[in-house]
C-alpha cells in the first residue's frame, strides 16, 4: 500500500509512521500547493495523510483515484473537503486525541502569564534589571479566584483547560449550542445559552471550538464589544475565528483588557501585519497586553509522536482491516457504504 504525506513537517524520514504501519511505502513530499506534486503521485496513493498547509479541496480530490482515506495529521479539518471525499468514496478522519494535555495546559499558561504579568516583568528586568524591579506595572494581574473563566466549545479540549481553570479557583463557563444541557461531561459548569451573555460575564474568554462557517470571525467586532471590559481573550483553536484588527483596536480602545493568540488568520504572518507589527515594537498602550506563540499549543515531543503514529495507524486500520475510526465525513456517505465508525 502506497500512503502520501503532501506537506510533511518532520525533517528525516516517516520512522514513527513506519512503526505503525511497516507494511506501508510512504511518499513523502514537502509541499504548500497541490500543483508541486504530480498528478502520477496522487494517483498512486491509497490513502493520504496531511498537515495543515495542504488544501485537500475538489480538485485534489479529483486526483486521488485509487485512495479510500484521508487523513489529518491533528483535530482540525477545515482545510479538508468533506463533501467532495465522500462523493469519491473516500473517508476523512482526524487525530483528535494526540494533544489533549498541552493544548489546554497552554491556554491556562497563557492566561496565568496574563494574570501574573510576566511578560511585564521579564521585558523590564531584561532592559534594566535595577529600574525595573518593580511589581506594580503589569497591568493585568488579578487574583484568580472568583473570576470567571469562559470557555467557547466544550469537547475533548474545552474539557481539560475546565478542569484545569477550576483547579486554580476560577468559575467555569462555557457556551456551546451543540452540547446537551444534560451532558454528564459539563453539568459541573455553568452553561450560558447566548454567546454574547457569557461574554458580558467573562473575565477570561478561552477558545476551543473547530473552524466551521458559524464560528469564521465568531469573535469579531460586535462579540468583542460585549466582552466585559478587561476581560483576556485566548486562542488556542484556530486563527480565523478573532479577527486580530479588531482586536487590536478593542485593545487600543481600553476594552478588551489583552489577548493571547497560539493561532493567527494565516501563519506564518505577514510582518506588517496591524497586529504583528504592533507585538513587535509595542505601543506603551499593548504593553504586558498581548502574548503571541507560533502554533504550538499542540507540541510536546510527547504529543508530536502520538499525531504521526495515530494517523498513520488510523490509516493502516482502515486499509487492512477495514475499521474505520475518528471519520469526520461519515454522515455525507450512503448508509452501508462505509463500516461502522469506530471512535477511540
């Protein structure tokens, strides 16, 4: 079996896929634009695994005439079209459960790191360690206990950053429209069925739901204005969800208190972008204000080695033994066309 990896991100060669699947002949390519593989490759493959810099889209669909899978090297899926997968037979799964624990370690790093003001004090103490032994100018800190930590999209993630938010004394809300009320994995917290009223209550506003149509710019100009003033926001799920101008000016405005963003609209950034250009040599107004890291919400050498092997697994499992597992495009098939969807 033939298995393409279009925009591989490791350095050296598929050793960790290999181990999962040895029987396989891996093609591995480094590529952002379908076009730089030849259509010959694509059509050799019998299942695909991709990262996030390839689209898999209509036409890339088109080209794989022997795969019967795809699938996403993380939990994400957007770059991925379901529908014209399922119309070639192909199935779509994800790897949903390889960075649970850093994901929503990071977002509670990010906003204690607020809270705490440690990006205050670490640029201060680097320019002058004697003038700038100073503990009263970040301009973020609170105690955390009694504050409300308000987390958008309950599932796997949202789940742990809860569990983690309620250990440090926050009170835990959370808004998502898809979760029974009745849920036992969320009647510990407390549910807001508007967006906008949990926003109003917030003073950390956390991010864990998937990129669709219905949360593309969920956090744009009008959901920022309801944030309560001074009120944090954390991203750690997808970058097109904020729109990063409007929040800058929210931020420039005193309104929103400062932000921390894993995931930006395109990554890498433009340099000149409004919001980068702004971290980089930040006005006395963004200062301690905003924490930016490259995607890395998800790494640990840990969780690195869980995605590749569970991808390729998930892949091996389907092709030789026909289980299918994590299938996020399950629903747009004919009933019996696929197996019964197994979720581990």
């Amino acid at each position: 079996m033939r298995v393409l990896i279009p925009d591989a991100q490791f350095p050296s060669g598929p050793d960790i896929e290999l181990a999962a699947l040895p029987e396989a002949e891996f093609m591995i390519h480094r590529a952002k634009d379908p076009l730089q593989i030849p259509d010959g490759v694509w059509a050799k493959a019998d299942a695909v695994l991709v990262n996030h810099e390839m689209t898999i889209d209509r036409a890339v669909a088109a080209k794989l005439v022997r795969a019967r899978m795809v699938v996403r090297f993380g939990a994400g899926f957007d770059n991925i079209d379901l529908a014209a997968c399922a119309e070639r037979g192909i199935a779509v799964s994800n790897v949903p459960d390889y960075g649970t624990e850093e994901v929503a370690n990071h977002a509670i790093a990010c906003t204690l790191a607020l809270r705490r003001g440690l990006p205050t004090y670490t640029e201060m103490l680097a320019l002058d360690p004697v003038g700038g032994w100073r503990w009263e100018v970040a301009p973020l800190v609170k105690r955390l206990t009694g504050q409300t930590f308000a987390i958008v999209g309950l599932g796997r993630i949202g789940r742990a950053a809860a569990a983690r938010a309620r250990a440090f004394g926050f009170n835990v809300a959370y808004y998502d429209p898809y979760l029974r009320a009745d849920d036992p994995r969320a009647v510990a917290y407390l549910r807001f069925e508007d967006l906008y009223a949990m926003l109003g209550e917030a003073d950390i506003v956390s991010l864990h739901c998937p990129l669709t149509r219905e949360t593309h710019g969920l956090m744009g100009e009008g959901a920022l204005a309801r944030m309560k003033k001074g009120a944090i926001l954390v991203n750690t799920a997808r970058g097109p969800i904020v729109d990063t101008g409007a929040l800058l000016k929210s931020i420039e405005q005193g309104h929103v208190g400062g932000a921390a963003l894993d995931v930006l609209p395109k990554e890498p950034p433009d340099p000149d972008d409004p919001l980068v250009a702004a971290y980089r040599v930040p006005p006395s107004w963004l200062a301690g204000r905003l924490i930016l890291s490259p995607h890395a919400a998800f790494y640990s050498p840990e969780s690195w080695y869980d995605l590749r092997f569970k991808a390729a697994e998930t892949a091996g499992l389907f092709l030789k033994e026909n289980r299918l597992r994590n299938c996020v495009n399950y629903h747009l098939f004919q009933a019996g066309a696929l197996p019964d969807n197994e979720i581990t």
